[in-house]
C-alpha cells in the first residue's frame, strides 16, 4: 500500500494527472444522479434539450456533493498531494450528450473563484461567470492545487473524454506560442475511463476535449482543492455558507 501510494504521488508529480478505475460504488453514482436531476438550475447553471449541461456552484446548489468532495474515497486522493488540510475550494458538473456537444481547445485551468473582487497583488483578469467573481491567482496558488474529476458515465474517445498532454503543468503558465510548441511536440493521451473511475490531475496541465460522437452522457463531477488562504482578505467562493452564497449569486 505505502509503494502504491509512492507511485501516485509520483505519478502527479511527473506526469500531471493519473487515473484511479472504480473508486465510486454504482450506489454512489445513482444517488447522485438523482439528486443532480432535480437540482434548481436557473442563473447557476445552463441547459440545452430540456437537460443541464452545467452547473457552478455545485457544492452549494447540490449539497450533497459536498460531503462527497470530502468523503474519505476521495480525500484518500487528495491528501497524499496537498496534505490533511486541504479542502474543496471550487465544483462543476459537466455532463456532455447530443444537445450539448462542445469541444474545448487545449488550455490550463488558470482561474479560481473567489467571494468578492479585492486588489491584491499578483491577482488579475477579474471577471464575473454565473454570478460568482473569478480571478487569475499567482502561479504559486495554482502549483497548489488538484484537480478531481469523478465519473458518473464511460468515458472514451468517441464521447469526448478529456485529452492531457503529460508533464506540462512543470512550465508554469504557457502562452499561445507554447502551447502550440507542446501540441507538435507531444502526442496527446485520451484519460479514457469507466463510470466510477477518477481522473485527477494539475490544473497547470495541458487539456482540451472533442465533442462527442456518439449521444451518450459524459457527466463529470469536477472538483478543485487546495491546502492555502488567499491573502489579502480573499476568500474561496465555496467556503461561504449556502445562505450567504444564495443572496451574494442574486444581487
């Protein structure tokens, strides 16, 4: 146990991302499906065919995925990286099927979301997505975070799996010109994985994703974690109570 545990954080560290097959229980996954039916939707989220395809702010439209995103299946992946005070500081579901195909270009998770704009340095591109304030951090917040995207569906080539282009979240930021360097440079890996699998990886890395082929769902829940308090008086938009988080996305 202690060398497979070595070799994940290995894993995360050379690689960016590794992939752990049938974590969650088909119980588990049912559950949330049904809870993620009938969550309130309206300006949190967005739909097509009568059927979200996302939702921000999900910790706090869907509670449930709270005490999921701090289950001891999946700290037991997050901890070995960030260490026992890391906590969950940001939550979306994705779900890609036939009224909701979309490709995304190849990019690095460079944003957190925050509870209010504040001028703090190393902190900009501000902007406002669903009502939640989101801002660019230093690259020192970013190098401190894990991604966790757990799968409530298959996926694969043919409906859109997530495609990672291996080590680059070691660079730092990378800008349009390298980017393009590590797509001629590297062939990409498709993080091809079954309902119940995990994929988890560093935001810095390199990803993009096709649509999807066929019409079958590809819904994820993505979580983000980190160990850090921002400074300046900057709070994580997720750790704010549901009440005061409802009354902050209206106004």
């Amino acid at each position: 146990m202690r060398g497979m545990r070595r070799t994940y954080i290995d894993d995360i560290a050379r690689n960016g991302v590794a992939i752990h097959e049938g974590l969650i229980d088909s119980e588990t996954i049912d559950s949330l499906l049904r809870e993620l039916a009938v969550a309130r939707i309206d300006e949190l989220g967005s739909q097509r065919g009568g059927l979200a395809f996302g939702i921000r702010n999900l910790l706090n439209v869907v509670p449930c995925t709270r005490a999921f995103a701090n289950s001891a299946s999946i700290r037991s992946l997050v901890e070995p990286i960030l260490g026992s005070s890391a906590r969950v500081v940001r939550a979306i579901y994705f779900d890609k099927h036939k009224d909701a195909n979309w490709k995304v270009t190849w990019h690095q998770d460079l944003t957190i979301a925050v509870w209010e704009k504040m001028d703090v340095d190393g902190f900009s591109a501000w902007s406002i997505k669903a009502g939640i304030t989101h801002v660019q951090p230093p690259m020192s917040v970013l190098d401190n975070m894990l991604t966790v995207r757990v799968h409530l569906d298959v996926a694969s080539e043919t409906n859109g799996a997530l495609r990672v282009i291996s080590g680059t979240h070691r660079f730092g930021r990378l800008y349009a010109n390298q980017i393009q360097h590590w797509k001629e440079r590297q062939i990409p890996i498709t993080c091809s994985v079954g309902r119940g699998g995990v994929v988890i990886m560093k935001p810095l890395l390199l990803h993009s994703s096709l649509p999807a082929n066929n019409p079958e769902h590809r819904r994820v829940l993505h979580f983000e974690y980190s160990s850090i308090d921002l400074p300046g008086g900057l709070e994580w938009f997720e750790e704010r109570p549901r009440q005061s988080v409802d009354a902050h996305t209206r106004t």
